[in-house]
C-alpha cells in the first residue's frame, strides 16, 4: 500500500451534539510493531461513542481534552497489512477487533484502522453482524468473570434485553447459571428463547423484592447495565457479588457483597472464543460512513434493539 494513499475517517471537532461529527480526508495510518492494519467492513455505533463526543469523558478526567477525537471502538473487517512481529494474522484475513483507547486521533469510524494484534480475533462471522460482538460482548464477558459464580449458582442480569445484557444472558446460560433477568415486557420471549428461568417486569416498582420472592434467599450474583445499583444490590444474598458496567453506579458493597465496577479492557484471545460460541447478533440498521451525525442521533433518541452499524 502507498504511502500517500488517502482515506476517510469520522471525527468530533470540539465536543457537543452530533453536528460536531466531520468526515475528513487522511493519510491511511500504518501498522507498528505488534500491530494490524484492518480495512474495516463495519464498524458499531455505541453509546461510549455519544459521551466521547458529547465531551462528558473529557470533563469526568477520563481522556485528556482534545480539539479532535476519533470515534468508534468497533470493528470487522480485513487485514490489510502486518506490522512487525505479527505472526498471528496474514493479509485477507476476516477480524473482528476493538480499539479501547478513549483518547485517541481516529477510531474504526473509517475506511482503515490500526489496532493492537491483540485486541484483534479471527471470525468467520458476516461483517455486519461480527462488528456488534467486541464491545458489549467482552463487556458482559468481563463481568461474568469478576463474580465467580459457579455452574447452577443463580444470576440476575439487570437490562438484560439491551446490547451487553443480551450477551450476558447467553453467555450465563453457557457457563450453567440460573438465569433471572430484568427487562421490558415485550423482551421476555426472546430472553426465555436464550435460557432465562425467571423474568422480572423492568417497571415493577421493587425489582429486589420481586426477585427475593422467586429466588429466596436472593440471588448468588448480580450483573447491572442498567445502573439500578443500591436497588439492585438487595436482589444479592449476604457475601454474594455484584457487578455495574455504568461507570458511576457502584452501590456501597453492603452485606459482605463483593462489588465490582468493570472497565472494558482489549483481549483478542477472549473475543476469538466469543467469536467461536457464535451468540445471537443483533443489528439495528445500516447507514454509510457519511452518515454516522445520523446514527448517532438515531441512538440518542433510544427505542433500538440491536445496534446501527457504518459501512464504509
């Protein structure tokens, strides 16, 4: 490939709504040691990706304030070239990888992207759908990790009908949990359909006590997307676990409850056998490069099951 060959990428100028979005013009960046040159094929639009460009983690002391900030932790693609060191991929290679930087010139909104090799997982997943796994699958993968349940230990997932509660949920039931799950009424068929036992109303007006009286005692674990935190945490028996993906949400780990706030971190091996469990993906709509001010409003205003994904 050139070095002077051009490429498109989406970037926030400044923080604010989605009219901060540009499509620019930039040299298609190469691949380092230890890194892997992706021609991406589709890349996921992600909630992170509206408070990175809203500012909010600049002004929470999570990035560094910048006057240009690339966009997108999501990607499928192929592998368009290898840096040095790179054994694992060859060129034409399928991938899925996340970049899980927040700080950063340009993310997978764009025609290339450069990521680690190890945050990068082969997949034989189709593109569109492969893109929505990365984040919220390794998310809901992560927490499940941190509780330490046991096969037939009994879990509550709370949003358990949205992107990584979904994943949550399928991955629970692999690992032989008993699955309790809080979520709209018009969910619990496709929640059941993925192994659920029990299913909590979301607008019950005391979740906890809902679950104590199907599950006595209380659950043995307890995962949040939905930030319920406190309210959640009294669904968990004493000297359970509980674990939050809303940064923020932490409940005081009362009771002896183990309390965890998980913070995605890259891991190309985990996302792979992600990858290998084929889980149900779940895509919104497509919407070209070019629009992604678009998708972007199109997440804000909610009511989406399944994520938007750009296609270059």
């Amino acid at each position: 490939m050139s070095d002077t060959e051009t490429m498109r990428a989406v970037i926030a100028r400044g923080y604010g709504g989605p009219e901060v979005l540009e499509v620019i013009e930039v040299p298609v960046p190469r691949p380092g040691s230890g890194q892997v040159l992706i021609k991406v094929q589709a890349a996921t639009v992600n909630p992170v990706d509206l408070v990175t460009r809203s500012g909010a983690l600049a002004a929470g002391g999570l990035m560094t304030p910048r006057a240009t900030t690339g966009i997108g932790w999501d990607v499928a693609g192929t592998i368009a070239e290898t840096g040095p060191g790179v054994r694992a991929f060859a060129v034409g290679d399928s991938v899925i990888g996340i970049q899980d930087l927040l700080d950063r010139e340009l993310g997978c909104y764009a025609d290339y992207v450069v990521l680690d090799a190890t945050a990068v997982a082969a997949s034989d997943l189709p593109p569109v759908e492969a893109a929505t796994l990365p984040l919220n699958g390794l998310t809901a993968r992560q927490a499940l990790d941190l509780l330490r349940l046991s096969p037939d230990d009994t879990l509550l997932i709370i949003g358990a009908a949205g992107a990584v509660g979904g994943f949550a949920v399928q991955f629970a039931v692999g690992l032989g949990l008993r699955v309790a799950v809080v979520a709209a009424a018009a969910d619990e068929p496709r929640l059941r359909s993925w192994g659920a036992t029990w299913f909590i109303d979301r607008d019950t007006p005391d979740p906890a006590t809902e679950v104590r009286a199907l599950i006595p005692g209380g659950v043995d674990g307890a995962v949040d997307t939905a930030g319920l935190g406190v309210r959640a945490l009294a669904a968990v028996r004493t000297r359970g676990a509980f674990a939050t993906v809303v940064g923020g949400s932490a409940p005081i780990p009362l009771r002896g409850i183990r309390v965890h706030e998980q913070w995605i971190s890259a891991d190309g091996p985990a996302l792979a056998a992600l990858a290998r469990n084929r889980p149900a993906l779940r895509v919104a709509a497509t919407l070209p490069l070019e629009r992604a001010r678009e998708a972007h409003e199109r997440l804000e205003a909610g009511g989406l099951r399944g994520r938007l994904v750009l296609v270059p």
